[in-house]
C-alpha cells in the first residue's frame, strides 16, 4: 500500500480554486473540492471547536 498525505487547508484551497476557475471541470462536478474541503476540516485540529463543558450543564461555567 502506498503512502497517504493528508489533506490540509492549502492543498484544499487550491482544489477549490481550480473548482471555481473551471465549474464544468471533473473536479468541480464530482465534488471533490468539497470532500476535500471537508477532510482538510478534519486534518486540522486548530480548524475545531471544541466544548470543554461535556455536560452541558449551564452552571458549570
């Protein structure tokens, strides 16, 4: 099996980029530039929103 790079935010922008430049394009159409989008949003631990208080409790704050 091959080596897997994971997707980041620039290598995203960048399918997205070409996406928009040419909208009748494989990548725009198979969307891909969203899967990739959305898996840069996964890769990334600082593109997270993360809530501390897991138990949701209000007065915990």
């Amino acid at each position: 099996m091959g080596r897997e790079t994971p997707m980041d935010r620039e290598a995203a922008d960048r399918i997205g980029a070409a996406a928009e430049q040419d909208p009748q394009s494989a990548t725009a159409v198979s969307g891909f530039d969203e899967r990739a989008d959305a898996a840069a949003e996964r890769n990334d631990p600082g593109s997270h929103d993360y809530d501390d208080d897991q138990d949701d409790d209000p007065d915990d704050n």
